[in-house]
C-alpha cells in the first residue's frame, strides 16, 4: 500500500487499483498535487481490504489484477457500496469497458489520456456522485417511482432500488427534464464531463442497466422512452 504522506482537509480520497507500482507512482505524484488523496492498492484482495476501512469518493479500477481480476473486484464493490468506480484501459478495450459498465462501473479512463484529462474526469465524476443535493427538491416522482435527492435513495412502490451513483444521477436528469428528449452527448456530459464520441455506448448501457432494475420493457416501455438516433426522455405518467 502506498498511502500519500500529505493531505489537506479538502482532499478528496481516491482509491487507484493496480498492480503496477512505477503507474501508481506517477499518477499519485500528479492527482496529489491536483487536491486528491491517493492510496493505491496492487491487488484485489488489499483493495477490498481499504475499501472497508473508510469511505471513498472515487475509485481508479485496473482490470488486469492479480489474484481477482478488476471485474471480479467492481461485482464485490457493487454488492455494497455504490461508490463512483472508473476503469483504467488500454486502447482497443471496448468489450471490456462495455462489460465494466454492465457489471456497475461508472465511467472509464484510458491510461494513455494526459494527467489534466484524467484529472479532469475525475473530478467531473467524484463531485458529481458526492456533492451535496440538499438545494434541490427533496423528491421527484414519476408514477409510482420515487427519486429522493437528499438521500440519494430510489424507490418504487415503496420497495429500495439500488442504483450506481451514475445511474441515479442519469434518472434524477431525465425525471427532472420529465418529457423533454435528452440527448446522449448532453447526458454524457453532464453526468460524466465528457465529450460524446461516435459509438460511444456508455449511456446506453447505464439506461440498459436501470430499464432491467426498473422492470421497463423498452418496447412498450413505462419510464423511459429511446428517441432513435438521439437520446432518452423521461415518460409523463399521463401519457
């Protein structure tokens, strides 16, 4: 474990996961100095092992990993804790990301990016999942559904949803914008803070992942609609 010997009060605690050393090194040496407090894990077993220890507002998952492999580690993560989790890749990874972000991941990072676009990414993801909702209007329904924003918790017909931070922050944005087509490049970047990108699937696969949570058909679908070739809008119950 590698834990920065430095943190200011207003660090934000990252956890990077991987087993290569001299890659954590340079990444801690760049996030430190950009507000965050890295610890860094080189394997599945040690992460699981932080993660229990304190609450963490990111975590940087490589998916090649000895002992459990970083899909393996997301499954574990997402049976109790929806803390926002970011794949590190290679180029030419698509099918991993797309089987990441199945399994719960909230975004992805290619290790080639430059430290300010990592940096960058990261922020846009961490503070968006923790920031605090309390502004906000302290429920959103939809039919039967339930988005409560201050406690970050959905509910329909009185029974919990679990949902990633990610996908709570996509449905608090098309139920807030309830009948209004959001485009996926206006999704993607408001809730990860990137640019859309042609065959980019990300958003598509959270909307997938809270369709099968919701129980929504998308062919005779009763929360969200798919306008072809453009994105997703939120049904009015009165429909």
């Amino acid at each position: 474990m590698n834990l920065a010997t430095q943190r200011s009060v207003d660090a934000l605690p990252i956890l990077l996961v991987d087993d290569d050393r001299k890659l954590c090194e340079l990444m801690t040496a760049s996030l430190t100095d950009s507000g965050f407090a890295i610890t860094s894990a080189h394997s599945g077993v040690e992460a699981l092992a932080q993660l229990a220890q304190q609450t963490w507002h990111a975590v940087l998952l490589d998916l090649m990993l000895p002992e459990m492999d970083g899909f393996e580690l997301l499954r574990r993560i997402r049976e109790t804790s929806d803390v926002p989790v970011l794949m590190l890749t290679a180029r030419g990874e698509e099918h991993n990301c797309i089987h990441g972000l199945n399994l719960g991941a909230d975004d992805y990072l290619q290790k080639t990016l430059s430290p300010n676009q990592i940096i960058a990414r990261i922020k846009a993801v961490a503070r968006r999942a923790n920031r605090s909702l309390a502004a906000d209007t302290d429920t959103i329904e939809v039919g039967p559904l339930r988005i409560h924003l201050n406690a970050r918790m959905v509910t329909f017909k009185g029974q919990h949803i679990f949902l990633t931070s990610i996908e709570f922050l996509v449905l608090k944005s098309l139920a807030s914008a309830k009948g209004r087509v959001k485009k996926r490049e206006e999704l993607l970047q408001e809730i990860c803070g990137r640019k859309y990108k042609d065959l980019d699937r990300s958003i598509d696969v959270h909307i997938s992942s809270l369709r099968r949570k919701l129980n929504d058909d998308p062919r005779k679908p009763k929360f969200i609609r798919t306008i072809r070739a453009v994105g997703y809008s939120m049904l009015d119950q009165n429909e």
